[in-house]
C-alpha cells in the first residue's frame, strides 16, 4: 500500500515537511481521509482518540491554501480553548516545518478579545482555529469575512454537541459559501450530531476507523468493588503500589476533583488539578507543568479534560463512573496511546453495576480485580453473585427494603399491597431526586457554556 505521506498530490513543502517532524508512515486514519479531502470532498470520520485524526485533516488544508490570496479559505472549530490551542500550536509546527508563508490565527474565549482582532487585522489569516463562541461573535461583528471560505472542519463535533456549542457552529455554517468542503471529525456519532451534518452536506463520505466503542488492547483495563470502603483512600492506594510514570485520575465534578486533589495533597503526594472553575491562566500552567514532568499525578473533569493531549498517561483511575457512559471510552482511551501499554481502574459500589453492565453492551470489556497484598489480583465476575439476588431487592433502598422484611414477618392480609406501595414510593422519590439532580446539572451546564463559549 502506498504512503499518503509521499502522495504527489501534497505540496513538496508539506512532504519534506512531514520528514522533519519525524512523520514517515502514515495511521490508519491519515491514509482512509487524506486522499478524500484531497479529492475537495466532505467526509464525515468517526476515529478514536490518539489515531492521528488531526494531521490527517491540516494536511490537505494546507495543501489547499493559496498563500498569495490574503483571505480566510480554510476554518477549523474545536470546542474547548485548550484543544483549539493544541491544534493552533499543532498547525503553526506542520506550517513552519513545510516553510509555508501561510498565515494562522487562533480565536478563543479566555483571551483579550481586542488584542485577537488587532492580531487577526494586521495578520489577514488564511487559517483560522476557533473555539464555536469566539468564531460567530468574530462573523456577528463582520471582522472575519466568510464569503471565501473553501474548507470547514468541525473537530471533536461529539464533544461540541455534549457542551452545547452545536448552534454556534450552525450559525457561522449557515454563511458559508455553498461549495464550502465541510468535514466533521468525532469519537462518536450521536443521531442529533448525524442530522446535524447532513443538513450541510450532501453525499459525505463516512469513514469508520476501529470502533471507539472498544478499548484498545495494549490497555489492562479493570473493575474494583470498593464495597464500604473511602474511595479517596483506595484511590490513594492505587497510586502509590506502584510508580506511575503519569496518573490521570477522573472524577465527575469540579468539586470532587478539589476534594480528592486536596486529599492526596494531604497525603504528601504532589497533584495537580483541572476543571471548569479554574483560570485560563491556571490551566495553561498547570498542562505546561504536567508536560514538563513537574507532576506525576493529575485529577481532572470529563469536559476539562476532553481535548487535552497529555503523552505518557501509563494510569487512568475513574474515581466514579460518569453520568455519561461515553465519557468513559474517552477517559480509558487516556492511557496506552501510540501502541504503547496502559492500565485503567475503575472504582465501583453494588449499586452500579447496572451501569457497568451498560458499559459492557457498549463494547467496555473488564477484568475483575481486588487488591490482595499490596496488589490487584484477579477476581470471579463480581454478576454471577449479584445476579442470584431479586430484581425487586437490588432497587429498593435499606428503608423499604426493612418494610418488605417487616411485612413478611407478620403476614397480614394485604401486606404484598404494602410492599408494592413502598416500592412504588422509593421509585417515584428515586426519580423526584434525579430529576432534581440533572435539574441543577444542566443549570451548571448553562452556566460554563456561557463562560466558555466566548
């Protein structure tokens, strides 16, 4: 098979290029995209995280900019500010490398907005990075002209649904030129994100590559029953059996993640911290730290995470399995990167194996384990004990489960009545405090959109 690498289609620049950035062999998914795009085709690409997925879109962006025309002609979106900086540092080594005299600019919230438009006036960018938010208020205000725009590319479109930038994005598509080459590049495809897509594109080509359902087999990945026990102190065992070259630990809220940052600090380990209550300006130090080797423990949030490159995550612990079971690919998808070996661990209670078990139909295979000695050993299924119990007892809480019991004892007339009612009750105020839950999540939600989004 030939090397896309070396395809006489790409500009000489970009192939010596390629060789001094040390690219010689081409991923899966450079070789199935690069020729489509090079071909002026939509595509919309489905790949894991770590595939190559970037360069096999700036590539042919590059390839298709014309450094004399002093215009935008090339627009990629990312949905958080650290991804648009990765692929706007990204861009500018593949450019300079090539020698190109094409001109990058990045656009994002968390910066001086004045100082982006004085920047983007004395530029004239021909590519342009930009988070959803920062790009239509640049389009709303009429500093960025759109009408020449032959290429868009929609990075991590999964993760701009989940946050909610979705109609930023459909806003600056909708004035777009008609001939634009719209491509979307994503871990998962989602139906609202699929009928999104072919509102603007017509006969894409679908590319697949690996399912990102499946976690990559250079990873162990395991499942802990943690029983009663203090998650922050197995937590803290795990990281110190043995020596992590870098642990990546992922907890669901920005305030578990302060609470079990705090904690291990305690412990006299030294952790770094990411969410979304952090600064730009802290965040941008703390990644440059954790590159730099200056820690060699991190405890993060999904959406603060998400779009982060970190090389060398040899662990992953989920503190707690997130709401979003897709969250879960992308975390566990941390470690074991480029081939090499990676380990997962996974911390759960009884009462969520429902939840591993919806992991498991996604395509999440785990090994049960438990620490013995110092270690993980391995372990029987922890399902073939829950699956002896009754469907009925595993849903009721200890309250009505002490009802039911009580009722059995006496044997009354009506007591199944009695223990249906209870059931019914717990369920309906199971579903009161859930309701109330993803009441206050989505209002959290809102709120870090509009933080973010410009």
């Amino acid at each position: 098979m030939t090397n896309i690498f070396e395809d006489t289609r790409l500009r000489p620049e970009l192939r010596a290029g390629l060789a001094k950035i040390g690219f010689k062999k081409a991923t899966k998914v450079q070789s199935a995209v690069i020729p489509v795009m090079l071909d002026h085709q939509s595509v919309i690409v489905q790949a894991a995280t770590g595939s190559g997925k970037t360069h096999a879109y700036l590539l042919p962006l590059l390839n298709d900019i014309d450094p004399a025309d002093q215009c935008v002609q090339a627009i990629v979106t990312a949905p958080s500010r650290e991804l648009a900086d990765q692929l706007y540092q990204v861009a500018r080594q593949l450019r300079d490398a090539s020698g190109l005299a094409i001109s990058i600019a990045h656009l994002a919230g968390g910066s001086d907005r004045d100082r982006q438009i004085a920047k983007f006036a004395q530029n004239k960018p021909q590519l342009i990075v930009a988070t959803p938010g920062r790009l239509l208020d640049f389009a709303d205000k009429k500093i960025l002209v759109l009408d020449r725009v032959k290429n868009f590319v929609i990075d991590e479109a999964d993760m701009t649904l989940d946050m909610g930038f979705l109609s930023d994005v459909d806003k600056v598509a909708a004035r777009l030129p008609k001939d634009v080459v719209m491509s979307a590049f994503s871990a998962t495809i989602p139906v609202k994100l699929a009928n999104f897509l072919r509102k603007y594109m017509a006969k894409p080509q679908e590319i697949v590559i690996d399912n990102p359902a499946v976690i990559a087999p250079t990873i162990k990945n395991d499942l802990l029953d943690i029983g009663s026990k203090d998650r922050k102190k197995i937590v803290y065992q795990l990281l110190t059996m043995g020596q992590p070259y870098l642990a990546l630990v992922f907890a669901n809220t920005k305030q578990k993640v302060d609470e079990l940052a705090a904690y291990l600090s305690e412990k006299g380990l030294r952790v770094a911290k990411i969410h979304g209550g952090i600064t730009e300006r802290e965040r941008k130090r703390t990644l440059r730290e954790v590159r730099n080797g200056q820690f060699q423990y991190l405890v993060a949030s999904d959406l603060a995470a998400r779009g982060i490159d970190i090389d060398g995550v040899s662990l992953v612990i989920n503190y707690e399995i997130p709401k979003d079971l897709e969250f879960m690919i992308h975390r566990i998808g941390r470690t074991g990167r480029n081939g090499l070996p990676g380990h997962a661990v996974t911390l759960i209670r009884e009462e969520e194996m429902d939840r591993v078990a919806g992991l498991e139909k996604m395509g999440v295979h785990f090994d049960f384990v438990e620490i013995k000695g110092g270690e993980l050993t391995a372990r029987s299924h922890y399902r073939r004990r829950d699956n002896r119990k009754s469907a009925k007892t595993r849903t009721v809480n200890a309250q009505t489960k002490g009802i039911v019991a009580k009722a059995k004892r006496k044997k009354k007339p009506g007591y199944k009545k009695k223990i249906k009612r209870a059931i019914q009750e717990d369920n309906r105020q199971q579903r009161k405090l859930e309701q109330r839950h993803e009441m206050r999540h989505q209002k959290r939600l809102r709120k870090r959109k509009r933080e973010q989004g410009r």
